[in-house]
C-alpha cells in the first residue's frame, strides 16, 4: 500500500511545507487535504484547525501532528482519532517566542506606552529609566516555551520568577510549583507573562480575584491563549488601573471582535496571534523524525498526553 501524508491548514501556506518534507522524506506522497486520491493511503496528517469530520476519511491513519504547540482546540474534538497525537517543538520556534517575550517585557519595562502617549500628545516627557534588575517578571508556564523565554529574560539582568503546576528547576530563575503558591506569584511581579497551556484547569485563571493580586499598576503579557485569562475582568482592571499596561497576541475570539474595547485602550497593545510560528525547514525534520518512529514501531517524540492537556 501507498504511503500518504495529508497537509491542512488555513493560516499556512501550504508549498514551504509540502517543499521540506519531500526533502526530508522524498518517498512519502505529500497530499492537500483538497486533493484527490485514495483517502486509505494516507497514513500520517499534519494539521491545523481541520474541518469536524476530516479524520473520519482516512481510516490508516497512524499520526496526527498539530501544526504547532498548543493542542487544546485538536484535544478538543470529538472526531479525533485514536492514534498517536505530536505537536511541533522546534527549536526555531521556542526562539521566536522568546524574542517577542523579551521584546514585550522591555517595551513595559522602558515606560513604551508612556513615551507613544506623550509624542501623539507632542509632549516631550522624560522618565528615568530602571535597570533590569529592579523589575520583577514572572512567567507563568514554564513548559519548552516558557522555559526559553525565562531563561532570556534572566540573561538580559531581569529579577526573575516562574510559576508551574509541578516543580521546575531553571538556573538563574525563582521557580515555584502548585496552586497554593500562586497568589503569592502573582502578588511578587510587576509584569507577568502568561505561558501556560489552555486546559479545563487553566481556562479562566486568571479571572477577577487573580487579576486583582497582581500589584496595582502591574503590566501584562499574554502570548498563551486568550481564555486563560477572563476578557471582562481583564477590561475591567484596565480601566481601573490595576493593571496598567498589556500586550496582547491572543484572545477568547480570535480575530479580535471590532466591538471589543481593547482595541481603543490607552497602553494596549494588540497582535494578531503571532508571537511564535513553526517554521517549516526545521520543524518538518521533527515531523520526519517521528514518521520514522512509527514505520519503525518506535515511540514518537513530543507526544501529547490528552489526559494533562498538552
């Protein structure tokens, strides 16, 4: 029997991946998800947000690979299939996430946000600046990301903390583990940067009540997923004041609604979900990898676990 891998994805183009696997796998038929051919040859699929019935059509599928690192919406289906589930580490990846943290936490750090108000004003408007080592970060979700832009934000002088579900232990970083500890996480550091997968566990965690221990004027940095933290009560600590300034790359609905009031909030700053990508020449050799693994009847690498989340 042929061998087949379906691609689907309506955020990526579809030719830089098809052009590195066949140069990793040179033998496997790459096929679009729209294409024509014998649905029982396809055993692998590498995917991202597929239509609801799309696994139903290959009935030799042997693994299924989400086109990057959080899996919650692929957990989240009711057609998955019962195979092997990978999701994308690569290198690549891990630093272009840490770059935007690092790129985020400075802009809050430097009083950004302070100095776009005073040019729209035409005010000429000086703060002195703090050194790396007077600002508290807290990174909240110290998986393969967050660990990397941790360990960044440590290099560059930062005072920095962590916080994770089971113990962590990072050079350079205050790490803390557990539900009992996190209010006082969150009550130490003046800009948090949420990391943390979206699971039933992490939906809305950071809501009202845990917004409110951060400390007044604190900033905020969320490239994790949107529902983790409560949309309203964010907006509404905003406006409040307790938390000063956010930088925000996800949503509870993505595209941003036009009606929703982040978009005109004073110290706001609103990305569409890109902080980081899987790059395709070097993902794809991890995707290869674990093709490779299955032909050969191996464990696959980056296996999520569906029971945790991630």
């Amino acid at each position: 029997m042929a061998e087949a891998l379906v691609f689907h994805s309506d955020l990526d183009s579809p030719e830089p991946w098809i052009a590195a696997l066949k140069a990793e796998l040179p033998w496997l038929e790459i096929r679009l998800s729209n294409a024509p051919g014998d649905d029982r040859d396809v055993r692998y699929a590498l995917v991202w947000r597929p239509p609801l019935g799309f696994f139903s059509r290959f009935p030799n599928l042997e693994l299924v690979t989400n086109l990057g690192a959080g899996v919650d919406a692929l957990l989240a289906r009711p057609d998955l299939p019962e195979v092997p589930i990978a999701r994308i580490s690569d290198p690549e990846m891990s630093r272009m996430m840490a770059s935007f943290v690092l790129f985020a936490v400075l802009r809050h750090a430097r009083d950004i946000p302070a100095f776009e108000r005073a040019q729209r004003e035409r005010r000429w408007h000086f703060i002195t600046p703090r050194t790396a080592g007077e600002i508290s970060v807290g990174v909240l979700g110290l998986g393969e990301l967050g660990s990397t832009a941790a360990l960044e934000l440590a290099r560059q002088g930062f005072r920095v903390s962590g916080w994770s579900r089971s113990p962590k232990d990072l050079p350079g970083i205050a790490c803390v583990n557990g539900m009992e500890a996190l209010d006082g996480f969150l009550a130490a550091n003046e800009i948090l940067v949420v990391m943390l997968p979206l699971t039933p566990q992490t939906r809305h965690l950071l809501d009202a009540r845990r917004l409110a221990a951060l400390p007044r004027g604190a900033k905020l940095v969320n490239v994790a997923r949107g529902p983790i933290i409560d949309e309203a009560a964010l907006v509404e600590a905003l406006r409040s004041g307790h938390v000063a300034e956010a930088t925000l790359d996800v949503f509870e609905t993505e595209p941003l609604p036009q009606e929703s009031p982040l978009w005109g909030m004073d110290g706001v700053l609103i990305t569409p979900h890109l902080a980081s990508m899987a790059i395709p020449k070097s993902a794809c050799a991890q995707v290869a990898a674990n093709i490779r693994r299955i032909r050969a009847g191996e464990p696959i690498a980056q296996r999520v676990d569906a029971a945790r989340g991630y």
